[in-house]
C-alpha cells in the first residue's frame, strides 16, 4: 500500500530472520529478503540471495522471477530474457510470466514478439493492470507510440479501480509527451487528490520562462533533491541563461561516491550517470568528467532499447558528435521521441545543437508526435489540449 520501504522492512525483518532462525534452508526467505534488497538498490545484493534461493531450491519460479527483474535493474538484459523465457516455458499459462517476457523482449529491441506477449497476457488475465502499464510503456518508449501508450494506460486505470500513484503519473506522462496539456494536468491533479500540483520546470523551460523553470526546479528538488527531471531543468536554464547556479552542486550533493560505485547500465543508473558527468563538467572538473563518461560508454558494449540516448549523451559530452548523432538515428525511436522536446535544450547534446541533422531530427519526431496527437484526439472527442497558449477541442 502506501508504505514506505523502510516502514516495510522494520516490520518484516523480525519475521525473515526468524524464519531462517527456524529453517536456513527455507528459499523463501531469501526471494523476500532479495525483494526488499531490490527496492533499496542493492542490486547485486538481491542477485545473490536469488541464486542462494534457487541453489536450496531449484525451479523456485518466484525466485528465478524475481532473478530476472533483478538483471533487468542491473542492465543485464540478455541474462533476464533467458530466465522469463525459461520461466513461461515451465508455466505458459502465467500472465505474469508472459508479460515479463514481453518486457525483457522489448529492452531487447524485439517489439513484435513483446506486443505478443502482452497480448497473451491480456489474454490470460484481463484484469490483471500490471500487463496494461508495461504494454504502455514499451508502446511509448519502443516504437514511439505515444498516442497508443495513452490510451493503453487508460485500459489500466478502468480496470485497476483505484489507480496507484504509480498509474497516475504514467498518464500524466504520456499525455505531456503528446502535447495533451490539459489532461496531463488532470491526472496530475488526480496524483494529488484534487489539490493544484506543484511546478513543472520542464513546461517553464520549453516556453522559454527561465526565471520561473529555475524557482520550478528548486521547489521541486527541495523535496525531492534527487529529481533527474528537475536536475536537467536546472542545467537547462544554467546553459541558456548562462548564469553558473547551484546544478553541479545539488548533483554531487544528491549522488555522492557515483564514481566510486558500479555503474547500472539501466535507464536510472545511465541517466544520472549522465548528469553526474556534466555537473563535474560544468563545474571546471573536466578529469572526473571524463571518468564517468568512460564507465558509461563501457558498461554499454552493446546497447539495448533503453541505452541508446545515454550511450549517445556519453559520446556527445565526449565530443564525438557524429558517432552521438549516429546512435541517436539507430535507437528505437520512444525515448529520443519522448525527449525531442528537451533534446534542443539538453547541455549534455550540446555538441548536436548546431548540426542541421540533428535539427532535422527532432524536427520529424517532433512531426510525429503532432500526427499521433491529431490522432489521439480524433478517437477521443472530448479532449482539450493547450498549445500556444489556445485551447484547442
């Protein structure tokens, strides 16, 4: 429900040790231990404990599971694949196990055989909502369906009843990459309950306001201090405006010892890997910067769907604007779809700024999402958006 990991793990720690106090060998005890260990980012951690679980109890499906999710966490994406595999081929008839293989098919790049995998899914457990949030995800992030994601993650909100925070913020999300203002703001204001919600730099930044992106940025990260979004913001508006501020400083404030720690080559690990690298560049520490560039370009030998934009961030702080442009036009198109907005802004792609490639881009991602907009309002009537300051029906 709504309590928190720590909350959690004070209460349930008591029982774990007893029951390995009753049983050392009791597999169990060790998925909920891993559990707890993933949700803290303790990954390699989790890891061990499910492979100990799976050496006391070979075909443990909650602890090969479980396994898999954790390589996934870990940007171990071939490794994950081979288990959900492994795990819908002991019991196909498991939405759960079908739609994880969809999930591990899709970090692959392999859309066609995720969107049959959700479909099983869907197929097998109607109501089953998680299906319906990993399905709009790969729809948005993949092939770059905004639209389809949408609507997707509205079949979740009927069928979940009482949506999470969690679902929430995934429509918000879809509809402020479609330009459906109106209806991010919405479910924003369902997250909150009814209440106004608070700043978004992002909608400051991209029309221009710098003084309230920046006064956006810093209510958000004084709640939040490790917000990535509110962080890039930041930067943006530091690199426009160009004015140093406080960027750099609530990066290393809100990720201390990164360089010291593995990188995981994950969408979180490689995104604030990214920032880290920037807030040392933009501080004057070019050597520090150049360290953590180098750990993301080798944690990434062969990029899968979520790593191309940072592999590509990594190469154009690096300089290599062509090879950075190059990775930019073969990702799937999702992410760099989801970010074209911000892309123009984004000082870790200044390098790309003044490319008329790159420009060219962003241009016809930017095009498709009007198209997909255009199409979205057309199967839904009733939606408003806000665009240049004109309500549009």
């Amino acid at each position: 429900g709504e309590t928190t990991v720590e909350e959690a793990w004070a209460r349930a720690e008591p029982f774990v040790r007893k029951a390995l106090e009753i049983d050392p060998g009791f597999s169990d005890a060790y998925v909920t231990l891993a559990r707890f260990k993933r949700e803290f980012g303790q990954m390699e951690e989790a890891a061990d404990h499910l492979y100990h679980a799976l050496e006391l109890e070979p075909g443990n499906l909650g602890a090969s599971g479980n396994l898999g999710l954790v390589l996934r966490f870990m940007g171990d994406y071939e490794g994950a694949l081979a288990i959900h595999e492994a795990d819908a081929q002991i019991d196909p008839l498991s939405a759960v196990f079908q739609a994880r293989l969809g999930t591990s098919n899709w970090f692959m790049d392999q859309h066609a055989e995720a969107e049959r995998r959700y479909h099983l899914a869907s197929e097998l457990a109607p109501r089953w909502e998680e299906t319906y949030d990993s399905w709009a995800a790969m729809l948005a992030l993949g092939p770059g369906r905004m639209d389809l994601a949408l609507e997707m993650i509205e079949r979740k909100i009927e069928v979940e009843g009482e949506p999470t925070p969690r679902t929430w913020r995934a429509a918000s999300s879809w509809a402020d990459a479609l330009g459906l203002q109106n209806k991010a703001l919405e479910y924003r204001m369902r997250l909150t309950g009814g209440e106004e919600p608070g700043p978004d730099p992002k909608h400051y930044l991209l029309n221009g306001d710098y003084q309230q992106a920046r006064l956006a940025a810093g209510e958000v990260l004084a709640n939040s201090p490790s917000d990535t979004s509110a962080l890039l913001a930041l930067a943006a508006v530091e690199k426009a405006t160009g004015l140093s501020g406080d960027f750099s400083e609530r990066v290393l404030a809100a990720f201390p010892g990164v360089i010291e720690d593995k990188l995981h080559a994950n969408p979180r690990g490689l995104e604030v890997a990214s920032l880290v690298a920037l807030a040392y560049r933009m501080s004057g520490q070019q050597e520090s910067a150049s360290v953590m560039l180098r750990k993301i370009v080798d944690a990434i030998p062969q990029p899968r769907s979520p790593q191309h934009v940072y592999l590509a961030a990594a190469l154009a702080m690096q300089g290599y604007s062509v090879k950075a442009l190059a990775r930019l036009r073969n990702s799937p198109p999702g992410r760099v779809r989801f970010m074209a907005r911000m892309l123009p802004l984004d000082p870790r792609f200044e390098s790309l700024w003044r490319l008329p490639e790159f420009s060219e881009l962003i241009a016809a991602h930017v095009a498709e999402i009007d198209l997909q907009r255009a199409d979205y309002m057309a199967r839904n009537h009733s939606v408003s958006i806000v665009k240049t300051g004109a309500a549009i029906k």
